[in-house]
C-alpha cells in the first residue's frame, strides 16, 4: 500500500470515529426550580437524569462558578451561609456527552 493510500485510509478513519461521536446522545437532566432558603439551613435536592443508551452517569455541581465538586449519588446537598443570590449548575456525564440545569438559591439573612 502506498503511503497516499494509507494516509486516505487513516483520514477516512479518524472522519469516521468522529462522526461517531455525534451519534452518541448525550445524558438528561429534569430542570430544577429556584430555591428560597433562610442562611446556615441544608438545601437538599434529588437530582432527576437519565442516559438514553443506559450508561452510567456522574454528577457534579459548581455554585456561582466557583470550583467544581461530585455530587454523591443523586442528592444535591448544601448549607449556604452567604445571604444573597447564589447559581447552582448542575451537570450530568455519561463519559462521552455532558448535560447541564441551572437554578438560582435565595438566601435569606
């Protein structure tokens, strides 16, 4: 095999694995409503999401896009101390895709 034909063959390769990848659905997540809470109290939260294909799904959240931290099994749990308006991004993994759900948390003093 010459090597014009072994490089058409490697580019027709890489086209085809990539293209494979935009097949793969990516995971759900139900969307969460706005939360009010008095400050110090635990704001706890099923997080509802599925993955079309079955895989397993990892969960992590950020609040006010500050750090990054798993979320252990599907329960969303935090005390917020800071009064104020806080975003909470929810995201959901399957490995290959990632979805996401965001809410606001009042926090009242």
């Amino acid at each position: 095999m010459s090597a014009r034909h072994s490089a058409l063959l490697c580019s027709c390769i890489l086209l085809f694995c990539a293209g494979c990848l935009l097949f793969i659905p990516s995971p759900e997540i139900a969307p969460i409503p706005d939360q009010v809470i008095g400050r110090g109290e635990e704001l706890t939260i099923s997080i509802i999401s599925s993955d079309p294909k079955g895989r397993e799904i990892t969960v992590s959240y950020t609040i006010d896009s500050i750090g990054w931290e798993p979320v252990t099994g599907n329960i969303f749990a935090y005390i917020f101390e800071d009064p104020g308006e806080h975003q909470v991004t929810i995201f959901v993994s399957n490995g290959l895709k990632q979805a996401e759900t965001s809410f606001m948390v009042t926090v009242l003093p």
